[in-house]
C-alpha cells in the first residue's frame, strides 16, 4: 500500500539547519510529484514546497524561499526538505504529500504522511 | 493573512447542509483547479475534493463542491458530528508560483 513516511524533526536553535526525509512505498517513486506543507501550532495549512516527479524542478512558498531546498533520491524512494536558517515561526508540524494521478493540476495531493515536528527555540 | 479567503467558522445542526465559501482571484482560483481539505490539528489532512469538483474514491457524495469565477464553495449535506473539523481550500497560484491554502473554516456540528 502506498506510504509516506516523514522523519528528521526535532528542536534545533534558531540559525541552524534540520534535514526532513519523507520515505515512500508502494507506489512507483519516479511517477509522481511531492509537496511539503506544514502547520505551525494554532494556525493552518501551508504549503511549503513542490518537487517535480523527476526533480526537474520545484517551487516554493516566499516564506522559505533561499532557506529551504528540495530535493529527492530515486535510489531511496526518499524526498527530502533541507531547512537552513532556520527561525521562530518555522516551528511546525510538516507533512509531504504525494501527487494525485487523476488529477489535471499542476498542484494536488492524494496521500499524505503523520508529519514530523519541527520546534526552532533557543 | 491568506491569499484565499474563507469564513473562520460555520456551524450547524445535524442533518442539515453547510456552504463554505473560498474566494480567490484570477491568479489562483480564476485559473486553475481548487482543492478541498478536511483536517483535524495532529492528523494527515484528507483530500475531499480535487479538480474542482472531483471527489477521490471513498469520499462520501454528501460533499460536493464548485467553482465559479474566482471563488469556490464546499457543500457538506447531511451533517454528522463526525465531519467536525477544519476545512480548506487551496489552489495553484499562477502569478506566486505557489499552493494557496485558504485560512480554514472551523465546522462546528452543533
């Protein structure tokens, strides 16, 4: 069955890094696009990231823009979202989320992971 | 302060039918397909409606949803206490080259 498993969060001092991985199965890894999204504590959803079904390219949210890379390794079935300086309001819990097949936009999901928590604090 | 716009909150009795509106512009909505959430803090959101309009396998047909312009609305009939939750709406925007997920809509099942 398809799985999307997050790992990597943590609590990391402000101005560090954290690498999130997201482990997939089930499904063939090459074929589909993921986006990460998170939700910071009494807030909602935002989306955070898109990378292509190839890596070709990606997208992401002004608010990481120049921090936060995307990237993904085929040998691994494994995307994963490297976070540099890192700040407060990055404190979240972050999701990746595979795209959906039968979908005609460029943006959608179908299965998600748990999320890993992400807490930036001195 | 979200690119897309919804009600903080609705609420309802059970069995009756809620509108949850989203309203966007031409970058987002006006252009591209909208999406629609269902998601309880802590939890993998579910995807309720793609494409517009497109429920995925398993989603009950008591929610429908459409499009029109550059706004959306999300129909839940037949309301149960189960569907309490946060609802959004989220779309691809064009001019950001970004998702846009609307602020949520908290559904209260009274």
């Amino acid at each position: 069955q398809v799985q999307l498993v997050e790992s990597g969060g943590g609590v990391v001092q402000p101005g560090r890094s954290l690498r999130l991985s997201c482990a997939t199965s089930g499904f063939i890894f090459n074929s589909f696009a993921v986006n990460w999204v998170r939700q910071a504590p009494g807030k909602g959803l935002e989306w955070v990231a898109l990378i292509s079904y190839d890596g070709s390219y990606s997208y992401y949210a002004d608010s990481v823009k120049g921090r936060f890379t995307v990237s993904r390794d085929k040998s691994k079935s494994t995307v994963y979202l490297e976070m540099n300086t890192l700040r407060a309001e990055d404190t979240a819990l972050y999701y990746c989320a595979r795209d959906n097949p039968s979908s005609g936009s460029i943006w959608s999901f179908d299965y998600w992971g748990q999320g890993t928590v992400v807490t930036v604090s001195s | 302060q979200s690119v897309l716009t919804q009600p903080p909150s609705v609420s309802a009795a059970p069995g009756q039918k809620v509108t949850i509106s989203c309203s966007g512009s031409m970058s987002n909505i006006g252009k591209n397909y909208v999406s629609w959430f269902q998601h309880l803090p802590g939890t993998a959101p579910k995807v309720l409606i793609y494409d517009n309009t497109r429920r995925p396998s398993g989603i009950p047909d008591r929610f429908s949803a459409s499009k029109s312009g550059t706004s959306a609305t999300l129909d839940i009939t037949g309301l149960q206490t189960g569907d309490e939750a946060d609802y959004y709406c989220g779309s691809w925007d064009s001019s950001l080259t970004a998702g846009v997920f609307g602020g949520g809509t908290k559904l209260t099942v009274l």
